[in-house]
C-alpha cells in the first residue's frame, strides 16, 4: 500500500503547478537592496514574516533572498567587532547592498533558487529539499513575446514545502 500511495501521491504533484499554488489575493513583500538592514528587520518583523526577496533596483531584477538567519549572522559578525551599544548604530549604518559585497568578499553569495509558475509540484517539492531552502520565489519572466526576458520579473507567490504539503492535503483523497 506504501508503494500504491507513493505512486498515486507523485502522479498528483507531477500534474500540478507551482502556479496553482498562487492564492487569488495575497500580498508577498519584497525588499530594495538599497534598504538599511535595520530597517529591512523591522519591515520583516512588522510583517510576521521569515524570509522576503530582494530587488536590486540598479540591476531591476530579483537577486536573492533575506531571512532572521541573515540577521542573526549580520548581528554576530558586529558584535564581536564593536561595542554592544554600537550594534544597532552599525546596523543602520549599512543597506543590504552594502552588507552582501561585503559578505561576497568573504564567501560566494547563495545562488537564487526560484521557479517558473509552469514548474509541477513534484519539481518543486524536489528543489526545495536539494537546495535546503525554507522559501522559494515563484517567478514570471517576460511577457508574452519573451519569456526570458529577465529585465521583467514578476514575483508572483513565495512557495515552501509546508505549502506544498497544504495543497496536497486539500485536493488529494
């Protein structure tokens, strides 16, 4: 019955988008690179929400994401350089521009992982547990002429595996 079940439960996720997942109303925040790091931790506090995407405004495209990890390793790498009644001062000191060259210098940025609208579940499910992310984008790129075009990107839905799981709970019997 385990194998019946597995078999039935992939069918289910391979015949289902990542675009199925996108609400009909909803609101998903993203945040400009040019944003202090203080205030980008307060707008994702504020907002109840672990993680959001980030907009380079000068490239004009999505370039990764943020998240409370972000924070506590920003948090971290000042406190041991400053005094602990400099740490806030220093974290509006900096964007997240700012503080992700610099964090480039020392290791390669994580690669944005996202997904097309038209991704099936299965894929999805899949990239998420490979790349060992919480959250990822569901992305539109260019319009109907271009699908490439990465100078027009819409960031429709954030999906996780918990969301995944909610989507098949509800369709599948």
């Amino acid at each position: 019955e385990v194998s019946f079940t597995r078999q039935k439960v992939a069918e289910f996720l391979s015949s289902h988008t990542a675009y199925e997942l996108v609400p009909d109303s909803g609101k998903v925040i993203v945040l400009d690179t040019q944003l202090r790091i203080k205030t980008a931790f307060h707008a994702l506090y504020e907002q109840g929400i672990p993680a959001a995407p980030l907009w380079d405004s000068v490239r004009r495209q999505i370039c990764g994401m943020i998240s409370a990890s972000d924070f506590i390793d920003a948090i971290n790498k000042i406190r041991v350089s400053r005094a602990k009644s400099q740490i806030f001062e220093e974290l509006d000191a900096h964007t997240i521009a700012t503080w992700r060259a610099r964090k480039a210098t020392q290791a390669p940025l994580k690669k944005l992982v996202w997904l097309s609208p038209e991704e099936n579940l299965k894929n999805a499910a899949l990239i998420c547990l490979e790349s060992n992310c919480s959250l990822i984008p569901i992305i539109a790129m260019g319009g109907k002429e271009n699908k490439d075009d990465k100078s027009d990107m819409r960031l429709l839905h954030l999906i996780s595996l918990s969301g995944i799981l909610s989507f098949l709970s509800r369709h599948f019997k």
